[in-house]
C-alpha cells in the first residue's frame, strides 16, 4: 500500500506500518467529516478529492479556512488532548482516502516510541504548515484591507 504524502518526514518503514492499519473510505460530496467540538476519533490521508476545514462563526455561516487535497492529512487534534476537533471538514469533492482509527495509532505511538516520536513529528510538521499558510492569507487580508 502506497501514498503520496504532502510532508515526508515519515520514513518508509514507519509510512507503510501507518499505511497497514488503514481502512479505504470513500465519501460523496458534500459529506461532513466532523463538527468542531466533537471528539476526534479518526483521521484521513487523501487519495483523491478536495476537503475543506471550516469554523462555524456565531449567527452565520461556516467560514472556510483552508482547501486540502490529495496527499494530504486531514485531521490534527486526533493527536492532542482532549482529543477534540478545533475545527470542521466537509468534503468539496467524491473524496477517496485511507482512514486511520485514532485510539488505534495512540496506542501504537504508546508502545513503539520510535514510531509514536515520527507521527508526532510529522503531524507537527503538517502543522507548522498550515500555520504558515494562515499567516499568509491573514497578511493578505490585512495588506488588501491596508490599500482600502
């Protein structure tokens, strides 16, 4: 079983150990992956399709906050106490995707160090990126509102 991953920071041996405990998930568009509150209890890697995490704003509708695609994880409060998603997903697209039980890969990371060490490496990884990307789109944001 084989994927592209967006950050390679996993080393083949510890990819194909993660890559053996997923299930192959497809879901249509417009699915709704998780709600922002709601216990994170799976995560995604995408094959195919378009994913969009979004935040509900209060009295209003969701605000989209980023665009994911193939390669890409889609989930990062899984890993993180209390173990509850920051924000939610929707799919845009028929989204194909390997799909891992949370507590499962936990557990693992528990008990093989080494392998728990580069999950949390890579998923941190993947963060740092979205970070970085946010704080791009809100200098934008703030350089367009700057020129109004």
């Amino acid at each position: 079983m084989t994927t592209t991953f967006k950050v390679t920071s996993l080393s083949p041996a510890h990819r194909d150990r993660l890559l053996s405990l997923a299930d192959n998930v497809f879901f249509p568009a417009g699915h709704r992956l998780f709600e922002e509150h709601t216990t994170a209890d799976h995560f995604w890697i995408m094959k195919t399709g378009t994913v969009t995490l979004d935040s509900q704003l209060p009295h209003r509708r969701r605000a989209e906050i980023e665009s994911l695609g193939p390669g890409e994880l889609i989930g990062l409060s899984w890993l993180f106490p209390p173990f509850e998603w920051e924000l939610g997903a929707e799919t845009v697209s028929p989204v194909r995707a390997y799909q891992f039980d949370a507590s499962q890969i936990r557990a693992l990371c528990r008990s093989d160090p080494e392998f728990g060490f580069a999950i949390s490496q890579w998923v941190g990884l993947v963060l740092t990126q979205r970070l970085h990307a946010t704080r791009g789109r809100l200098l934008d944001l703030y350089e367009s509102a700057a020129r109004a």
